[in-house]
C-alpha cells in the first residue's frame, strides 16, 4: 500500500492522455501527471514518487521532493493566512496547512516557523503543527555515545541548543560545543556526546578524540592549499580566532596540528604553520 505523505516505490500500471497511473495498494491507482512521467515511461516500469492529496482532495503523485515527509520536523516559510490557519510553502503546489488549534503561538506571514508535519488519519490530508513536544522523547534514545545522527536545531535556551534528534528526541548542544553560525530549523549531522541517566541527551557537532582530528585535517589541508600553503594562525591563537576561521575548538586545532606534524605533512616557522 502507498504511504500518504513520504515517498513510494510503484509499478506504472497504465499510460493515459493525462498521465501515468500507479498502483498504490489500497489506496488505488493513483495519477502521476504528465509533466512528472519520465521519457520512455511504460506499463510495469517502477517510479518513486510522493503521494499527497491535490487541492480537490485526490490522491496524486509526484517527483517534485517537499521539504519534508510526514513524521519529519522542518522549518517552513507562511505565505499565507486565514481563518482555517496558517499555510506553508513546503516544496508542492499546494501549500502545507497549520490549522489555528496546532499553532503554538499565532503565526505571521513572512515569518518561519519549525513545524512537524503529519498525516490525519481521518481525512487522510497532510498537515503540520507547531506544538512539537507531544511528538518528542515518546520513547527513550535509540543512540549511544559516539553515534553520528540527524538534527534540526531548535531555539536557543541559556545553556546553548536544543535540537532534534533523528525526529524522535530532544537534546541539547551546548555554548561551548558551538564552533560554527547554526539558526533554529537547520539541519545538520552532529554526535551523540551523553546520553544521561534521565534520558537526556547531550550533543556535539564534531566527533571527539581521534574522529574529530580526523574530520577537521581535511579541512585544514584545504586551507593550507587555498592560502599559498601557510597559516597565520597557530596553536598561540586565540581560541576566539580559531573558531572563527575553522569552526573548531582550539583543542581540535592543536590536535589535528600535532597530527600532521607527526606525518610530515607541515612544518611550523615563525611566520606560521606551512604545507609540505
């Protein structure tokens, strides 16, 4: 059976004047409109496409790619609003509703906002709210330290980030952790730093130890490269400047340094560090 809201995998059962119909399970056949159907198309070929329902409430299909599927969390753009709610730019001809009574605070036009998108099993029409701690820490973590997962930042509390994680759970990045210009609805691969005894989660947008040194020395070879094979700035930097240049802590600077040193890719003059 097609999944109303996400993307399918479905065999074309029928090419018509309109289009390319699709065998969605139970749900019927469903039309894949002509300005989707790939050249060559034919009966029996398999297409993967989004199913949702049209501005007439029919079941269609499509290969254009929403912001989001159903059960995900994304930060969308209201382009307009009225007395129904609030609706959503989210990638697809008919715009994303967040009724009145899902809104966490009134939404304006112009403005974003982080919304979970789902599916009403009543109507079978997809829509979004706004009131997102219902859907989040349902169930304890499925992740351990060190796994790397999906995040969608959150807003900002007085220790650092909240964030999503893999669209299941809330955890925090905190101040300290932060070397880069992250906003509220991005999305990012961090690492699981803790998961504590209450279940709370703890984040870091690097890995640790020797992960970290790894990810970063790619990215400091490139600068080296792209900066006439010298860098100015060393391990007598200021923590500030580093992060500000390379999005790192300084501690992962030094240590992606004394890693390169050790296999003789760079040297260290008094002007700086150099590429071999």
């Amino acid at each position: 059976m097609a999944d109303i809201g996400r993307f399918n995998t479905l065999n074309v059962i029928a090419l018509t004047a309109n289009g390319a119909y699709l065998d969605g399970g139970e749900q019927g056949e469903i039309l894949l409109p002509n300005r989707y159907v790939p050249e060559n198309c034919q009966p029996d070929d398999k297409i993967e496409a989004f199913i949702y329902a049209d501005s007439l409430d029919r079941l269609v299909a499509t290969t254009d790619k929403p912001l989001a599927q159903v059960g995900e969390f994304v930060s969308l753009k209201v382009v307009q609003a009225n007395k129904l709610g609030a609706f959503l730019d989210w990638g697809l001809p008919k715009d994303l509703l967040v009724p009145k009574a899902l809104q966490h605070s009134p939404m304006e036009v112009g403005k974003r906002y982080l919304v979970r998108v789902f599916l009403d099993q009543r109507t079978e029409r997809i829509a979004a709210t706004s009131k997102l701690d219902k859907y989040l820490d349902i169930w304890p973590a499925d992740c351990k330290e060190g796994d790397q997962v999906d995040l969608v930042i959150g807003g900002k509390t007085d220790l650092g980030y909240k964030a999503i994680v893999n669209h299941l759970n809330w955890g925090l990045i905190y101040d300290n952790e932060i070397h880069q210009k992250i906003f509220v609805g991005q999305q990012l691969k961090g690492y699981i730093k803790k998961v504590r005894e209450d279940g709370r989660i703890d984040l870091s947008l690097a890995r640790s130890g020797k992960g970290k040194v790894i990810d970063f020395t790619d990215k400091f070879i490139s600068y080296l490269a792209n900066n006439d094979g010298v860098s100015h700035i060393n391990d007598k930097s200021s923590p500030q400047e580093i992060s500000r240049v390379f999005g790192v802590s300084k501690k992962a600077f030094k240590a992606t340094v004394g890693h390169l040193l050790k296999q003789g890719k760079i040297t260290i003059e008094a002007d700086g560090i150099h590429l071999k």
